[in-house]
C-alpha cells in the first residue's frame, strides 16, 4: 500500500477540484452583483419601457448563465460556498424587489421572486416574459396563483437583507422623483412611498421585537445579541431609518415650497 497513491494524491486533486470551483463561484458571484447593479441603475434612468426592457433581458442572459453556474457547483456538495453567494444573491433580490416596487407599487414575495428566479434559469425564452413581468406589462408568463416555492440556494434571509437595500433605492427614487420635468411637486406620491417605507420598517422592527439577537451572517439566520450578523442586522436597521428621514425632509421641503408658491 503507498499512503502517497492512495491517500495524498487524491486528496490533492480533490482540494484543487474544490479550490476551482470556489474560484468560479466568486467569479460568477461579481458577474451577477455588476449585473444586478445595472439593472437598478437602468430603473432609476427612467428611460422609455422598450429601451429599459431591452437592457434588462441583456442583463439577464448574463446573470442567468453565472446563476446556473453557481447552482451546478452549489449543488455538488458544495454547501460551504453558502457565505460566498449570499452578497449576489442579494444585490439580485434588491433589484428585483426594486423594480416591482416602482411598476407594481408594492414588493415582490420570497416565493414569487424564487418563481421567477426558476423560469429564467430554467428556459432562457423567458427572460422575456419575466422582464415583461416586473415592469408591469402585458406578458404571456403562466405564473402559480399562490406560489409555495423555496430554494437551497436563496434563502429567506438572503430576501430580508436585500430588502433592506431595497430600500435605500426606494430612498433616492422618492427624492429624484419629487418634483417632475415641468417643477410640478409630487407630495402625494412622495406620500405614499413614506407611507410605505413607514410600514414596512415597522415590521422590522415587530420583528426584532420578538428576537432581539435576530442575526443574518452569510445568508443564515441565528438568534445571537452581538453576533455578527446581530450588529449587521441593526446597521442595516438603521440605515433603513436614516432613509426615512431623508425622505420626510423631503416632504417638509416639499411643504413650504408649496406654500411659499402660494
């Protein structure tokens, strides 16, 4: 028997098999947090619905080939690589949760994203229909009517924490949008996303309510006061808040130029 044959060597090739495979994960995980990226920056464009469509099927027919990339590797016992998805998965969510937002007026679930997430990695034809989707359109898309899906790979806290940067987008949209082209003052719209931004940071804070060691750390849930995910989880809190703020100055300068026009 040679220790060096049958136990070192292959050894060897499985930590370089392994190293590989990380490397690609990390690589695909940069292509879909860029590519996620310029979806949110091409929303915020405002331009016209044929020229935005056309960017964000471009985009998706990249983040979906680094998608089922990482899937294929994940799923290859590979469930250790969990820390190094989560940031892509959420720069996904927050683009998707963003989108719905603006054309839907209100988010998208876990499960509907999750629904969206399997049609365009499984059939590259829909790309089309789910863009058509979430920008509110006309679309041939056959959805669940009460969908129920989850994933290994996205977990509901990877949708918890894009959601909180979901938000700082909802933020800059409300304060860009404010006034229109002609100088025209938008309080009521303006309004209604406080309102909204409002609500949902007090289910946030319900929630911590009920665990206040609530901790998000690589897409994984704990119950830990002062963890890392724990400190993580109130930095983004607060960061929810801060947009808050910025959003009723907003409206209060919205107010007195009113006034001071009439």
């Amino acid at each position: 028997m040679s220790y060096k044959d049958d136990i070192f060597l292959p050894a060897r090739n499985s930590l370089r098999i392994k190293q590989d495979e990380r490397e690609t994960v990390i690589r695909s995980c940069r292509e879909i947090t860029s590519y996620s990226k310029k979806c949110i920056f091409s929303i915020h464009r405002d331009l016209e619905k044929v020229q935005l469509k056309k960017e964000l099927i471009e985009y998706l027919i990249v983040i979906r080939e680094h998608l089922i990339t990482i899937n294929e590797i994940y799923f290859n016992d590979n469930f250790q690589l969990r820390g190094t998805i989560s940031g892509a998965i959420e720069e996904l969510i927050e683009f998707f949760t963003f989108c719905c937002y603006k054309y839907h007026s209100e988010l998208i679930q876990y499960e509907r994203f999750i629904e969206l997430i399997n049609l365009i990695t499984n059939d590259l034809k829909e790309i089309e229909n789910v863009v058509t989707y979430i920008l509110n359109e006309e679309s041939d898309i056959i959805l669940l009517w009460a969908p129920t899906l989850t994933s290994p790979m996205i977990d509901k806290a990877d949708y918890l924490m894009g959601l909180f940067d979901c938000t700082g987008e909802i933020m800059r949209m409300v304060i860009s949008n404010s006034t229109d082209t002609h100088g025209k003052f938008k309080n009521l719209e303006t309004l209604n996303d406080y309102n909204f931004m409002k609500k949902l940071y007090e289910n946030y804070i319900l929630l911590q309510s009920y665990y206040p060691g609530i901790s998000i750390y690589n897409g994984i849930f704990d119950d830990s006061i002062n963890s890392k995910g724990n400190n993580s989880f109130k930095k983004k809190l607060q960061v929810f808040e801060s947009s808050i703020n910025k959003i009723e100055n907003t409206l209060i300068d919205l107010l007195i130029s009113d006034k001071e026009i009439l």
